[in-house]
C-alpha cells in the first residue's frame, strides 16, 4: 500500500498549480528553491551564526577501510540551529519538495515511488554507494 501522506501531499501540490505549469517554469523553480535552501544554511552561518564551518583537511590512514570513512568523516559543522534558522531551513526545503512533487505531478511520476525505489537502492549496494 502507498504511503498516504506522500501521495496526498503531491494531490495537493497538484490541486494548487494554477499558473506554473508549464516544465520551464517548474524546472526553473526546483532550481530556485534548492537555492533557496543553501542561502538559508548559509545564513545559519554567516548572519547568524548559530553555526559554523569548521573545515580542514581530511587526512586518512593508509589502512582505513570503507566502513572506517563513515567515523572518519565528519560534517564540518559545530553548534546548532537556533528555532528562526531552523524555520527558515525547514520551509525552504518544505517548498524545495513542493516543486519537486509538482515536476513528478507534470512527468507523471509518483513521489512515493522515487522514494521507495532509491530506498531500494541504497539498501542493494549499501557501502558500494557511498557519497
């Protein structure tokens, strides 16, 4: 069975598309709003300063193996978000998915389905897929 919310979630976006139809228009802003959400994280950073990019570099042992990167690795961010970066992310990212459903909505693709099959994915080559 589907998940429910995701696919009234892409109704929804569906129901309100009135004037951005057109594929030029929602690719633009699934641009846009991705964006959007980097300005937002910057902002964290740079005008808040709720957190910081403490960044250097990596240097590896010889004998690290894969599974070894994953402690190895960290996100180069300390501190935490305060409640208005952590608003502001949330909704960028909040309408980053609202174009991403309304691209699925225009190519006849089911959001949950994409969920589900790159879940698939990653469980199939788990350590091979790696980022």
């Amino acid at each position: 069975m589907k998940d429910l919310l995701c696919d009234q979630f892409q109704n929804t976006v569906s129901e309100m598309m009135l004037c951005h139809r057109s594929i030029l228009e929602i690719l633009s802003k699934v641009q846009e709003s991705g964006a959007r959400v980097q300005r937002s994280v910057v902002h964290s950073v740079t005008s808040c300063g709720c957190q910081k990019i403490v960044a250097n570099k990596r240097s590896l042992p010889k004998e690290a193996t894969l599974l070894d990167l994953k402690n190895l690795f960290d996100s180069h961010l300390s501190g935490t978000l305060c409640d208005n970066c952590r608003d502001s992310i949330e909704n960028e990212i909040g309408r980053s998915l609202f174009y991403m459903a309304a691209l699925c909505n225009l190519l006849d693709l089911n959001l949950y389905d994409i969920f589900i099959k790159e879940h698939k994915q990653l469980e199939i080559l788990r350590e091979y897929n790696l980022t």
